[in-house]
C-alpha cells in the first residue's frame, strides 16, 4: 500500500480525470525529412530542385564580377567626369578673368596703336590739304586742274 498526503492525492485524482476525458483521441505520428518538412505535406509540393554544379556556380560568380566590374567602372567614369565639371566650374570664373584682363590689354594696346595711326594720317591730310589749298593758289590760271596723284608723289618725294 502506498501512502500519499492529500496533496498527492488531489494530483493524481486530477491525472485520472484528463485521462478518462481523453481516452478516445487518436493520436497521429507525422514523419519529417531531415530538411524538417513534413513528409505527408511534401508528397504533394514538386521535388526539390537539384543543387547547381560548380560550372554554374563559377558562371554565375564571373558574371556578378562583371556586373560589379562595370558598375564600378561607371561609378569611377561619373566620379571623375563630376569631378572634372565641378573643378571647371569652379575655375571658370578665375579663367575669364584672366582671359578677359588680357583681352583688355591687348585692346587698349591696338587702340592707342591705331589712334596713333590715325593721328598721323589725319595731320597727314591737313598738311596735303594745306599744300593743295597753296598750290591752288600759287596756280597762275584759277580754274587749272591739279593733279592729285603727281602732286601726293611730289610731297612724299
């Protein structure tokens, strides 16, 4: 005979209870593979597909190294053509002024250049209109011809 407290006893009373209420569930046993599917749900699905051979594999990691080979190249072409375009920006300002402060003296030298030319030409001018007025009038017949061209030859003779 065993000898339990009340304790003990009110536990295995409560254990005979949920026995005899469970007495008719059937209990089923389902196998899984070693990849933890069950086998009765995996009858149904297609088989698993079978795993790449290295050929495939190296092909596919040549190809990504590609990719990113290319990527990379685009990625430095835009990097350095940016580059280029933000130091063009930058120095485009400093260029035009240097460009432009030449451009400048070099104008101010052909104007003062040719306005000394000019000056030349016109006290030239004034002179052979000087000249011609007294030749004119040196001219013993008033209404006498003057000879423009031997008379330029003469004044520069």
């Amino acid at each position: 005979m065993i000898v339990m407290d009340e304790r003990a006893q009110a536990i295995l009373d409560d254990a005979r209870e949920t026995l005899a209420r469970i007495a008719d569930v059937k209990v089923e046993r389902r196998v899984h593979r070693d990849d933890g599917f069950s086998t009765d749900w995996a009858r149904g699905m297609p088989p698993k597909p079978a795993p790449p051979t290295m050929a495939e594999v190296e092909a596919k990691i040549a190809d990504e190294l590609d990719k990113r080979a290319t990527e990379l190249q685009t990625f430095v072409r835009r990097a350095i053509t940016t580059a280029k375009a933000e130091h063009q920006a930058e120095h485009e300002g400093l260029w035009l002024d240097v460009f432009g402060a030449a451009i400048a003296e070099e104008r101010k030298r052909r104007r003062a250049e040719v306005g000394d030319e000019i000056e030349k030409l016109r006290a030239e001018l004034a002179e052979l209109r000087a000249d011609l007025t007294i030749a004119k009038a040196a001219a013993d017949d008033r209404g006498a011809v003057v000879e423009v061209p031997q008379f330029l030859e003469r004044r520069r003779a």
